[in-house]
C-alpha cells in the first residue's frame, strides 16, 4: 500500500477506501489525477461537486458566464454568488469542500485557437457545455488529441449520457455527425428545463470519470443512457463506430480544429 495518504485524508475518504476495488491506491490515483469540466452551469455543479468530494486532485473549470439569478434553481454550487464569474464562484465552492483539490479556472470561451492548448494537460474531459457548436468542436479536439471524454447533455424533462474514447469507441459525431438546424432544437433559456434534471445527468458523468481514473467497471463507451424524468425511465441506446465518420472514421475531413465549421449547425 502506497504511504502517501495522511491521516486526515483517510478519514476523509475512508468509505472509497473501504472499497476493494479502490483501496488507498485507488484513492491516490484520484489525488493525482487532472480532469477538465467544460461548463460550471446545471450539469457543471453536481460534476465539480461529487469530483471534488471524491478526492479528483486537481479539477480545470472552463467557463466565460456569470451567474445569474435565473441560474440558481439548478446550478447548485453558485448560491449567493449572483454577478460573479462561475469559474471564481465554483473554485470558491471546492476550496470550502475540500482543500485537497486544486481548481485551475479558465474564465474564457472555448474556440479553435485556445482548446487544444486547454485540454493537453488533462487526463479526461467532461462536455458539460450547452450549446451544439461547443459540444462538436470538444468532440473533435478529444479524438485529435486522444483524449477520453464524458458527454452528456439535458433538454427539457430529458437527458442523455456517453462516454467516448478515441481509438476504441465511436465518437459523438458517430451518432450526430451535424447539429440539426437552428431553432429545431431550442435551448434550454428558449423551453426550460427541470431543475433537479441536472444533477442526475451530472452525477452520472462523475461516476464515469471517476471509474475512467481508478480502471473499474465498464464505461459507456459505446452506449447511450437515455433518461426520461417525466416517466423515470432509463433506456440504452447501442453506439456503433461509423466508418464515415468525418472526425474518426477511416478517412476523417476533420485533421484539425477550424473556427468556421462550428456554426450553426455545424456540418462539414
């Protein structure tokens, strides 16, 4: 057994501990362990939340917004901190969790020329983004750079989760290879969306990367969990790789991040 844990730190995490398959090895790895979190919004809070409380070293937080009142009957981690940028707010959040875990804030918008240069140092990446164009250009520098990556996304009453790792499994645009067009599927500040939907998602984007650190368990990689709070239903949704794919398939479009193709509906 590694000796690096103190006394406190085992206290902390004492029920990971217990686990057999996380023990006080598991547990360092996720000390030393770097995840990105793309988003501090709805599905950021609980993902930042549960990572931290897990012990995940060090957590990048990715976010150019501030919060706002209309925020906080879903975004969790922001309460009091209306007006001030979520990145700040969320690493004020971990640093009262827990002071094990460095929170690096990136207080920008991801673009072409900054997310390969973002995303390099981390381990795996969470897509807690909520728009189409972030979603596919996190897609593509993922399968680029080789990078596991935590999808998931929530609409309304509804929500979905996979998790991709390049060279193995099929990517998000195996299964989306474009955006539909604007306006066919609205934003959440254009229908709403159920406050509690999140943290669902959320938690299960967590326990996904957090079984990606410690090498446990089968990963969603090649499925979808599509979940349904109207009528508490979960259905799985198969993933295959397609050959076509214009990011990972067998003669790919896309050898590079491009600024003009994600637009709109983002189509190649």
């Amino acid at each position: 057994m590694p000796g690096r844990l103190n006394e406190e730190q085992i206290k902390r995490y004492s029920r990971n501990i217990m686990l057999p398959e996380v023990g006080k090895k598991g547990q360092q790895k996720l000390l030393d362990s770097k995840v990105l979190c793309i988003g501090a919004g709805g599905l950021g809070s609980p993902v930042i939340q549960y990572l931290a409380a897990s012990g995940v070293g060090t957590l990048g937080i990715v976010d150019d917004d501030v919060v706002d009142m209309s925020n906080l009957q879903r975004q969790v981690i922001h309460g009091g901190n209306v007006d001030k940028p979520k990145v700040y707010s969320a690493a004020g959040f971990v640093e009262k969790l827990n002071p094990d875990v460095k929170v690096i804030p990136y207080q920008t918008r991801l673009d072409a020329g900054n997310i390969i240069d973002i995303i390099k140092d981390y381990e795996i990446v969470l897509d807690c983004s909520d728009n189409f164009a972030t979603r596919y250009m996190v897609n593509d520098a993922c399968v680029l750079t080789n990078t596991p990556l935590s999808h998931g996304s929530i609409f309304s009453f509804e929500g979905q989760v996979t998790t991709i790792i390049p060279g193995e499994g099929p990517c998000y645009r195996c299964l989306f290879e474009h955006a539909p067009p604007p306006g066919v599927a609205p934003l959440s500040h254009e229908v709403g969306v159920l406050g509690v939907l999140p943290g669902i998602i959320g938690v299960i984007q967590a326990t996904e990367v957090v079984k990606y650190l410690l090498g446990i368990g089968e990963l969603l990689m090649g499925r979808m969990i599509y979940y349904d709070a109207m009528y508490m239903t979960f259905d799985e949704i198969r993933i295959c790789k397609n050959p076509q794919c214009p990011v990972c398939g067998e003669d790919p479009k896309i050898d590079q991040i491009q600024e003009d193709i994600y637009c709109g509906s983002c189509k190649i």
